[in-house]
C-alpha cells in the first residue's frame, strides 16, 4: 500500500518520496508538462550525446567478494550527455539512444542497447526524481566504488550486484548504487546517486527471473557477459 507522499529539494533536486517495495525499475516522474513531453519522445530517439574513441574500461577488484579472473572488455567508446558532465563507455559495436523529453527542468533517459539490439541498461539523469523505500534481506554478490564519479558525490557511488529477498521471492539487481548496497552495520541502503543539480541512475535490465539461484548469478557476473556490463557501470565519470 502507498504511504503518505512528501517532496523536498536536495541541491536543487526535486525529489518525491514514496513508501513502497521498489519495483522491479526505476522510474522517475517529471512534472506535468514533462510527462507529457515524455509520452512523445518514445515516438523518436534524440540522440545528441557525443560518442568517441576511448581505451576499454577497466574493472575494479571485487570489494564485496573475490572473483575469478575476468575476461577482458571489447574496446569501448564513450557517450556523453549533452551538458558535457556526464559520460560512460560501452562496447564498440553497442548503441546509445538518448530521449530529453524535458530541458527544464532536465530530464535525459539513455538506453544502451547490445550488438544485437537487446536494451542491457538504462540510464536516468535529471532534475526531478521519484524516491522509493522498502524492505528486504540484501545479498551483495560484489560492489566497487566509481572512480569516475569519485568527489562528485557522497557516498561514492558504486558498482553493484546482489539480490533482495522478499516474501519468498528473489531479485537480481546489478546497478549504480549511492554508496555500499549494505551499510557496515548491516542494513540495506536505497537512495538516489546526486551530481550536483541532478540525478543519476543506470540499471541493467534483467528478465523477470534470470538466474535460478546465486550460483548461477555469480557464474554468469564473472564470465563475458556480466563483465562487460559491469565495465559499463565502472566507466561513469563526471566533472
């Protein structure tokens, strides 16, 4: 059930508060006019990011729990949104579609999609967010701070893979978290990334139920494909 709903600014922020499970993705609701803009812009791509050659991203030690040796990323190039802040790198041969439904106050969504055309990860950044809160047991298979986005923000963002247990049902998340997934004293954290005036977060999109259990998760993170996604996530950097 909805709890009782609040809105404040936080560095120029507007964040909504919502007391609930968090679904399965996020989603950040702009203001009226901008949620009408966004209804549109599915219709078309904007894609006015920048895309140049980069060296491939590299992959941070596991904080959380170590890993086999993992394979090497394909060469990437990096994507950066038009305020020039922003930017990642994501393989060669994959794409970014970017869609600003809203200019003010900014509203960006970029989805990165594989060489297959599969949407691997979104990505939200901007001025207004929807902020939600629930409970569950936390597993955190690894998580590794974001140097790129290091200063800019605190906690230092993270890197991270685990799974919320809930009522019996188990969800694999692999995102950008703000800080540990799980504080030192045990208890599950959520909360927004903050850059500045904005907003950030990027989330791989997972089936409903991807992995049949840890093991599996844990075999598919360390192999090509969870890397790759995970350099991904790694390659955030902001100025």
């Amino acid at each position: 059930m909805l709890g009782p709903r609040c809105s404040k600014e936080n560095n120029g922020v507007l964040l909504k508060g919502i007391s609930m499970r968090r679904p399965q993705r996020v989603t950040f609701f702009p203001a009226a006019a901008a949620a009408a803009a966004l209804c549109l812009a599915g219709c078309a791509a904007d894609v006015r990011g920048t895309t140049t050659s980069a060296q491939p991203a590299t992959l941070a030690t596991g904080a959380a729990t170590a890993g086999p040796s993992s394979p090497q990323p394909a060469p990437a190039v990096t994507f950066a949104f038009p305020d020039r802040r922003l930017s990642f790198s994501h393989p060669a041969d994959w794409t970014v579609e970017l869609f600003e439904p809203s200019k003010t106050p900014y509203v960006g969504t970029a989805t990165v999609h594989d060489a297959e055309g599969n949407s691997r990860i979104n990505i939200y950044y901007g001025q207004i967010a929807d902020v939600v809160a629930g409970s569950a047991t936390r597993t955190v298979i690894e998580t590794d701070p974001v140097l790129g986005l290091r200063d800019h923000s605190v906690p230092t963002p993270h890197a991270s893979f685990f799974v919320d247990r809930s009522e019996g049902a188990a969800r694999y998340r692999m995102e950008l978290t703000a800080g540990l997934p799980v504080s030192p004293d045990g208890q599950v954290q959520e909360g927004p990334v903050l850059l500045g005036d904005r907003v950030l977060s990027a989330d791989v999109l997972f089936d409903a139920q991807p992995f049949a259990n840890d093991d599996a998760a844990k075999a598919w993170y360390w192999g090509a494909e969870g890397q790759t996604l995970k350099a991904v996530l790694m390659s955030f950097s902001y100025r």
